[in-house]
C-alpha cells in the first residue's frame, strides 16, 4: 500500500476540507486517491470541448481569483491546482451536471446506433 509521503500531489487543510465536505471522502486514503486522479486524468479548460469547456470558462470568469489556476474537472467536481498542489474543490453545479448527463446519454445513444 502506497504511504502518503509517495503521492505525488500535496493536499492542503483547506483542500481536505472541501473533499470531505463536496465529494464526501472522509479516509485520507481516499482523499489522496481523488486527488491524484483528478491532476492524472481531470480535464483542463484548454483540453475541454463543449459544456465541459463552457462551465469550466464560467466557473473561472465568476470567480476571478482561479484564473491563473490549474483547474480540472474530474468526476463533475472541479479541483483546483497550484503546481501539483490541491488547494480547493468547487462545488458541483446542479444545472451543469444535469446538461452533461443529457450528453452523455446522447453519446451513447448514438454510439449504440452506430454499432
């Protein structure tokens, strides 16, 4: 098992916080697991298409501050990076989840078509 000195990103108080709170993981072992999948296979605005693009580009022009921020958007939750630093999770937004769930199901109605 994998000790938290071997993980290559760093979580900090504030980070573990908002995990436990927004995403619900409470075993610090989880919340090393999120976050190191979040900086490996979470979207970046720069590599995001469509509504993942969109609400990724307003989350930022409502919240100035994280303009500069390496935020990536992993399981619909939004973390933000500095460096390999964790240093918040945003809160999900209700109306984004449900456009790209609706996404989603058309993607994968018209790959079933395809096939």
């Amino acid at each position: 098992m994998e000790d938290q000195s071997e993980s290559f990103v760093t979580i900090t108080k504030h980070a573990i916080s908002r995990i436990k709170e927004r995403v619900g993981i409470k075993n610090s072992r989880g919340q090393i697991d999120i976050a190191e999948n979040a900086f490996r296979f979470g979207v970046r605005c720069d590599d995001a298409v469509g509504a993942e693009r969109k609400y990724i580009e307003s989350r930022i022009k409502d919240e100035p501050k994280y303009a500069n921020r390496d935020i990536r958007l992993y399981r619909d939750i939004l973390f933000v990076f500095v460096h390999n630093i964790l240093i918040t999770v945003l809160p999900p937004d209700k109306t984004f989840c449900k456009k790209l769930q609706a996404n989603r199901r058309k993607k994968n109605q018209s790959n079933r078509d395809a096939a």
